[in-house]
C-alpha cells in the first residue's frame, strides 16, 4: 500500500476546519445561549416604527375623512389613526400610541390621479396636456408631519405614506 501524501493533506485540512468552526461565536444577540432573539430586544427601537407603521395603515383611509378632519384643526386626525389601527381590544397599546403618535399631523393626501395643484398654472395645464399617458388612476398616498412640541409651527420630519391598491 502507498501512502499518499496528497491526500493525507486534504483529510489534514477537513479535520482542522472542523475543530476551527466549532469554536465559532453565536451572534451577539444570541449571547445568552437563547436560540431565539427575544421580541424584549425590539421595545426600544418600537416606539421609533410605531408612527410610520400608524400611518401606513392610515393610507388605506379615506383621504376626504382626514382632510375634514385636518380643517377642524383639533388633531382628530392622530386619533383616528391611531383608533383605525389599533384593535380596541388593545386599549393599553392605544394609550401608548396615542402617546408617541401625537406629534404627528396630517398635512394632505390624494387617493384620485394627479393633476395640476393650481389650474390657473398655464405651464402646469401645457405639460398636463403634452404627457401622453394616463394610467386611469394616481397613487394613494398621505403626508404626515411631526413636529416638536417647542415649535408647533415647525416640523422637524416629514413622511409619506403609500397605499397599493
């Protein structure tokens, strides 16, 4: 029998990469030998996402109901939103996101296709008439502000919110 030297170095190598990768770390959020992330991991980044998840959920709502609502100047429009989402079941988690949704203020939306803003723009009404597509609808869609409570009158974010149809 021959020995093989070739050979002997794969099988060399196999056995020193098995014993390198079993002294291989787990991820650092995996640390405490949890095999699974804990949902206790995610509060802290919760209240960050919980406006924008609010106000996808808002983009399937009637555009008028929020303008209305926006003209009363009151705010209803954060409980609305937050009312829409949040089951009722859910009162606890209502309360909180009321809490963290209440800078926010909707500013405009459009659930119908878009136009020119101002009709009196003859730029506006030329291009308009020159687009050479018309798809039929226009994307629904809000945009929300949020601003500090120092300065109401400034906001300090904007988002949209889209709604497929």
């Amino acid at each position: 029998m021959r020995f093989r030297f070739a050979a002997f170095r794969i099988i060399l190598a196999s056995a020193a990469a098995v014993v390198w990768l079993s002294a291989v770390q787990p991820a650092a959020a995996q640390s405490n030998n949890d095999p699974d992330i804990l949902a206790a991991y995610v509060y802290r980044y919760a209240d960050y996402y919980l406006p924008y998840a609010i106000q996808s959920s808002t983009a399937y709502k009637p555009v008028g109901t929020l303008n209305t609502m926006r003209d009363a100047g009151l705010g209803e429009e954060v409980e609305f939103a937050v009312q829409s989402t949040i089951p009722a079941s859910q009162d606890d988690l209502r309360g909180h996101a009321r809490k963290i949704f209440k800078p926010w203020r909707y500013q405009f939306g459009s659930d119908a296709y878009l136009d020119c803003l101002d009709w009196a723009d003859e730029a506006c009404k030329a291009a308009y008439a020159r687009r050479g597509w018309n798809f039929g609808s226009g994307p629904t869609y809000q945009v929300w502000a949020r601003t500090r409570a120092a300065a109401r009158g400034a906001c300090s974010e904007v988002s949209i919110a889209f709604a497929a149809p």
